[in-house]
C-alpha cells in the first residue's frame, strides 16, 4: 500500500580499492554501526590498541553412560600386575636393586591452555575501534596482544559475546599479516602518555586516538579550505620555496646554499653529520652494543657473532672519538656570509627558504585574477611561543581589483565556511577532543559561524584597551607599538566576546608592500583575531603606485635589484590587489583547542628540534 513505509535499506560494506580490505569508517560509522552486516566474512587491518584475554577451562569429558564391564578391577591389583613389567624396565636402564625405592621425576610438558584474545583494533579512519577475537589456535596471545602490534585479519561479523560498549564484533578465521612489536622498546607501550611525550616519537604518535583525530581535523581543514576558493572560482597556483627575494622585508630567513658543503675531506664524519647523528645518539648505541657483546662473552655457543659484536664495537668507539675532535675544533665558529662568493652557488646568488608566498601570488593575480596558494613557509626565529614554528603550511590569497573591505569580507567569509564544514564533517572526531582536550570546542565553532566579526581600527583597539580600569597588562598598550597576544585575547575574550577584525595599523609595523593610507601613518592591512588562539589570519592591500612603493622601499633601506621584478608589475599594467594568508596549524589550534602548536603538526619544527 502507499501508506506503508518502505524499509531502510543499508549499503553493503566496500572495500578500499587499493588494499582490499575494509577500512572501519565504512562499517563502525554506518547509522546501524554494522548490524546490517552480522555474518558477513570482511578483511579488516589496522594496529592493536588495547587487548586482554579470556581462558578456556579444560572441561573432561564424562565416562560414557553405558559401560558394561566383565569384572570390576581394584587399584591394588592394577599395581600388583604391572609392578614386574615396571622392575624389568629399571634393570634394562641400569637401575639396580638400590635403586629400586628411588623416585622417577618424569617432567610432563604440559600444553598451553586454550584461550581468545580480544583485540580492539585501530586503522586510524575513525575514533572507535573494532572488537576482534582470535582464537590461541591462530595466534598465540604474546604474538597478538602487545599494544601497536599489526594485523591483517580475515573473520565474520558476529554479535558482541563480551558484554561491552561494541556493537559488533569480529571472530577472526585467518591472520593474514602480523606485525610484531617490541614492547620494551616501544614508546606507546604505555598508557596515556602526555602530548609533550610523544613529540620524542613523532613517527609512531598518530597511532594515538587523540594524535589521530587531530590529524583528521587538520586534513578536513585543508580540504574545506581548497573547496572554499575553488568553490569562489579562485585559480590555486604554485609559488616557490626557494627565492632570492625576501618577501617580508625583515624577516629572519633560511639561507640555501651548497658552499658549506665543499672541501670536506672526511667522507665518514660528513656523512654521519648530513644523517643527522649526534654524539649522544652513538654513545647510547655503544651502551647496547656493549651489553650485547657481554651477553655473547657468557656463552660459547655462537664465537663468531662475538667477535663480530666486538669488531662493530671497536669501530663505534673510534667515530664516536671522531666525532667529538670535530666538534671540539668547530666549536665558536661563526659562518659571515659576506666571505662567501654566491656567484659560485647552485643558483649563482644568494638564495632563502620563502617566508611568505604574498609577492609571488601577487604576480599570478595581475594576470589570472583572483588566485590562492597553499604550501611551507619558513622562518629562523628563534621564538619560545607555542603559537609559532620555523616550518608552517601557510594559505596565501591574491585577489585583482580588489581593496582591503574586500579582502576583509573574503577572510570572514572563509572562517565561517570552515567552521561550518568540520561541524557538519568531523563530529564525531570533534566529540572526542571534546572529551579529552576542549569541552568549549564545538560551541567556540558554533559560535563562530553564527556571530558577526566586530571591526575596530588599531587606534579603537588601543583607545578601548586604554580605558580598561581595574586590569594591569605585563606590556603597556603604546600608540605605535604592536598589540601582544595579551591584549588581543582580552579584546575578543572580554570586552567583544567575539572574533575581532583590527585594521589600519601604524605603518611601522607592517611590510614594505602594504598599501600607505592617506594619512600618511597608517596602512591598508588588517588582523583577523579568534578567542583562545590569538590572530590567525593577516591580509593587506598592496601598494600599486610605483612612487610611493620606491620611497617605501628606500626608506626601510631594501635593496632595489631584489625586488626589480616585483617594480615592473607596477610600470606594465598595474592593479589594485589584496588579499590574506593563514597559518593553517593555528586554525588546527582554534578547532581542537590544543594549546601548543608543535601538537598540531606530524613532525614540528622548531629552533634546536627537528627529529626525524
């Protein structure tokens, strides 16, 4: 009948197509949580979290009901008929009558009792695990149990038999891959590590669900921000990394250059130092190679492997002392790049890790119109901040005929899209930093996407911060001087409670590039400035008369023939043009409430750190 109501039908799980198995997004994150499966056999491969295991009670089976026996025989008599046979096997063994009281010790191995390991499994697609159950006859628990063990298993979906918070279950037939785990050297071996742990181990802490939900949410970031611009029509382009132009004008920049590198002699020492090994890292490994060449010195068995340890010792022992004659000779010196002949370089001048992509992108605007770019930017600044790194993953964007109410409108707009976008994608991995980092997380996003960005000058922000009574700030709010975080986060925590857009900054404290307003003091730029996070996003408009572009420039002392290229976009066709970047890890910041960045990225960077 047409009133009756068809019933909803779930579709069969899919396999990723590149590694045939089935990733647990598709079957724990179905709206019946994979009931619909129940019998189905699948592939599931992903990393042991936790594990524990249930024994299985030998039970001996009962005699049988009906035995119908001749004669009914007493243990004595049992005894008494073999006590001939068993004095006859002591005398072929050479046991003699003073022997016969003796005791036998007779050493039974005895089998390993049956048990089911239960395994809950992470691929790193989503937050929950899948209960998995593997019988001892498959695997033995020491080889399935160990957390970060690997495992590539085939079974059938069952219902839970463990009563617990899992849905479904899987009861594995077939291991098809098991990856060991040294567990007295793995770092996660251990329960809840803090963040600032897991930075020593940063190839293994996104096996972690707190590390890996991060990581999700910064994936969905960078999508949400490539399907904003494309969906504006912004064209994304490449700009370099490499450049000869220093894009900010004062910045602390990354010299590249292959003149260091020649006139080595010591092809052993310079290899060791291009590989990153420190002399810590080899004293530590002289520590174990010594116990192991201990260990071999007790036993005779394997004389060649000690002798082998011995002579891998020795030659460990002789880098090491290398290493720090080296170190020793090059301590205190300093490298004055004015020595150096850059004509002579790979690039035949001198040439930087880019800062910032502004000057490039802006090339591509006077041509393709509204552009964006995203990609690493560097700086050497040895900075103790948790909200900065020296490698960062920085959205530039460029728009043409564009001015900076534009460009303002452009960054709110953004904002509110990405927020939008991990709301409607990434709850559940929100739900979690929820739980275990920021309970304000989803209501900051909310709110974000909802609420209007009050607008206030740099002068208004100064003015208002001035007539705070009642509140001593550590820096003193100047006319002239930058806003610290301090002051930025009282401006949009407690006098605005809301995201805050400053512009117009004194021309002191912005790059040479940015639009002079007609006042002469103060420039087209602006700052986009969240709660708990600080300014996330800085955008401009540029400067398009060549005159007052060349003063500025002469005026901060910048060397001209740097920036010549940058000059002719102004003689041929010139345009007006603004535009913004964002720091992407600290967006990661604002939407997981993480409070350092170095948490934020796979593998950070930063003055003194750069492990692997």
């Amino acid at each position: 009948m047409a009133s009756e109501q068809a019933p909803a039908v779930e579709m069969p799980v899919t396999l990723s197509k590149y590694t045939k198995r089935v990733m647990l997004k598709t079957l724990l994150g179905r709206s019946d949580g994979g009931v619909g499966l129940i019998g189905k056999r699948i592939v599931i491969g992903g990393w042991v979290k936790s594990s524990w295991e249930i024994r299985i009670q030998n039970v001996t089976p009962p005699p049988p009901a009906h035995v119908v026996s001749p004669k009914d025989v007493t243990c004595s008599e049992v005894l008494q008929s073999r006590i001939p046979l068993l004095r006859s096997l002591m005398k072929v063994f050479g046991a003699g009558e003073h022997r016969a009281r003796e005791k036998l010790n007779v050493i039974i191995q005895k089998a390993p009792q049956p048990s089911v390991s239960i395994l809950q499994v992470s691929d790193g697609s989503c937050v929950p695990s899948l209960q998995v159950l593997v019988d001892s006859v498959l695997a033995t628990p020491c080889q399935v149990m160990p957390s970060g063990t690997c495992v590539l298993i085939e079974g059938v979906l069952q219902r839970p038999s463990v009563q617990g918070k899992h849905i479904v279950e899987l009861q594995a037939e077939k291991i098809l891959h098991l990856g060991l785990v040294d567990q007295s050297n793995y770092p996660l071996s251990k329960k809840r590590l803090p963040l600032e742990s897991l930075r020593d181990c940063s190839h293994f802490r996104s096996r972690t669900t707190t590390v890996a939900s991060v990581t999700r949410i910064h994936n969905a970031l960078t999508w949400a921000t490539h399907g904003f611009f494309q969906d504006q029509g912004f064209l994304h382009v490449q700009v370099p990394i490499i450049t000869s132009t220093d894009s900010e004008g004062f910045s602390e920049k990354f010299l590249v250059t292959t003149l260091l590198s020649k006139g080595k002699k010591d092809d052993q020492i310079s290899s060791t130092e291009n590989a990153g090994v420190s002399v810590e890292a080899i004293w530590a490994s002289i520590k174990d190679k010594s116990k192991k060449v201990e260990e071999l010195s007790r036993t005779d068995s394997n004389k060649e492997a000690l002798v082998a340890a011995q002579q891998d010792l020795k030659k460990t022992k002789e880098l090491v002392s290398q290493l720090e004659t080296r170190q020793k000779a090059n301590s205190g010196v300093t490298i004055d790049t004015r020595k150096f002949d850059f004509s002579k370089d790979f690039f035949a001048r001198q040439t930087y890790l880019t800062v910032s992509g502004h000057l490039h992108l802006e090339s591509q605007a006077c041509a393709l119109g509204n552009v964006y770019s995203f990609g690493p930017r560097f700086q050497a600044e040895k900075s103790a901040s948790k909200k900065s790194l020296a490698e960062t993953w920085m959205v530039d964007v460029e728009m043409a005929f564009s001015e900076l109410e534009d460009a303002m409108d452009c960054a709110n707009d953004f904002l509110k899209f990405v927020c939008k976008m991990l709301v409607e994608d990434c709850m559940e991995d929100l739900q979690f930093v929820l739980k275990r980092i920021d309970k304000a997380v989803i209501e900051r996003l909310q709110f974000t996407m909802s609420s209007s960005f009050e607008r206030i000058s740099y002068a208004e922000a100064i003015e208002v911060l001035r007539q705070v009574a009642g509140k001593k700030f550590q820096s003193n709010v100047e006319f002239g001087v930058a806003l610290t975080e301090e002051h930025q986060s009282y401006l949009v925590d407690e006098i605005y409670k809301k995201p805050v857009i400053i512009y117009n900054h004194q021309k002191g404290l912005k790059p040479f590039y940015v639009r002079l307003n007609d006042d002469g003091k103060t420039t087209a730029t602006f700052n986009v400035v969240l709660p708990k996070v600080g300014t996330v996003i800085r955008g401009s408009q540029s400067e398009e008369r060549f005159d007052v572009l060349s003063s500025r420039m002469k005026e901060l002392g910048l060397p001209k023939q740097q920036y010549e290229w940058y000059l002719d976009l102004r003689c041929h066709g010139s345009v007006k043009t603004s535009g913004f970047s964002l720091m992407l890890e600290s967006l990661v910041l604002y939407a997981t409430g993480l409070n350092d960045v170095k948490d934020a990225v796979p593998f950070p960077r930063s003055s003194g750190r750069a492990n692997n």
